[in-house]
C-alpha cells in the first residue's frame, strides 16, 4: 500500500478513470477499486441505473468481484480507493470485509450525520467485531469533486433528478 498522499495519486486517477465510464454511461460518477501492495484485485464503476439495481455501487461491485475471484469475504490487508467517500451501505460492507484501508477522494455527499457512511467507517461499535480501517481522506478531491458536479448535467435527461 502507498504510504505517502502522492503516492495514492495513481490509483484515485485510475478510480476517475472508472468514474467518468459510470457517468458515460448515465450513472453517477464513482469509481472504485480495491489492491492488495501494489496489485490491483478488483474494479467496479457505479452501475444504479445501468443494472435497476440499487446496491450497484463502485464499492459494491469492487468488493463483489474481490470476495467472488479470491473466494473469501475476507479481505484483510486490502485497499479501497473510491472517488467519493463511501454512502452507509458501502462503508458497512467495507466493514465486514475487513478492508484495511480506505482511500477517499470527495466527501460524502450531504456530509456526517449520525447515521454517515463516515461514521460507521470509524466508529469501532459501528460493526460488531469487525475492525476500523485505516481512512485517508481527500485524494485529489478538487477533480473528484468536479467530477461529481458534472453529474446534474451530464446525465442523460431520463436519469436526471431534475430538469434544471
């Protein structure tokens, strides 16, 4: 795993990579990927609205095809790098595979709150007997951030939230 921010840099570019064929494709720009040292184990792209599935999240999918293609659930000693700082869903399945890191880019859309995906990342009562992982924050978060912007008007107009 890199240990200094710059070192994250290649990964979180190759997460807006992953970002920008989820917004292509008229989901929200997330992308996703999980290694182990300097492996790459998994990728995934935020796949909502391409599937009709609402757990198809860039992390979802990330930890779905690590835990299928090593054939465990857990994933100790792994780094997940997202441009987005994980939704409560995501960070509890972060949580019980025993990611060991957790790089982010962007904060999490509409912030904290008692029930953030943050908050379960590291409150160690969060998750019974699962292990808090590591978090580095805010990995080019200005072009993860802008990227998510870009998301009200680059999405096709059936999957906008609004007409504006």
């Amino acid at each position: 795993m890199p240990k200094s921010p710059a070192q994250h840099e290649a990964p979180m570019r190759r997460c807006l990579e992953l970002a920008r064929r989820a917004l292509a494709s008229g989901d929200a720009p997330v992308g996703a990927l999980l290694m182990r040292g300097d492996k790459i184990l998994a990728e995934g792209i935020e796949s909502v609205r391409a599937l009709c599935d609402v757990s198809a999240h860039a992390e979802i999918e990330a930890l779905r095809v690590a835990t299928v293609g090593l054939d465990t659930t857990d994933l100790s000693g792994t780094t997940l790098y997202t441009t987005v700082a994980p939704c409560t869903m995501c960070a509890y399945a972060i949580r019980l595979a025993r990611v060991g890191t957790v790089v982010t880019g962007a904060p999490e859309p509409g912030g904290g709150g008692p029930l953030s995906g943050r908050r379960v990342l590291t409150d160690p009562e969060a998750v019974a007997n699962r292990p808090v992982p590591r978090l580095v924050e805010g990995v080019l978060a200005s072009e993860c951030e802008a990227l998510l912007a870009r998301r009200a008007t680059a999405a096709p107009k059936r999957y906008r939230l609004s007409d504006s």
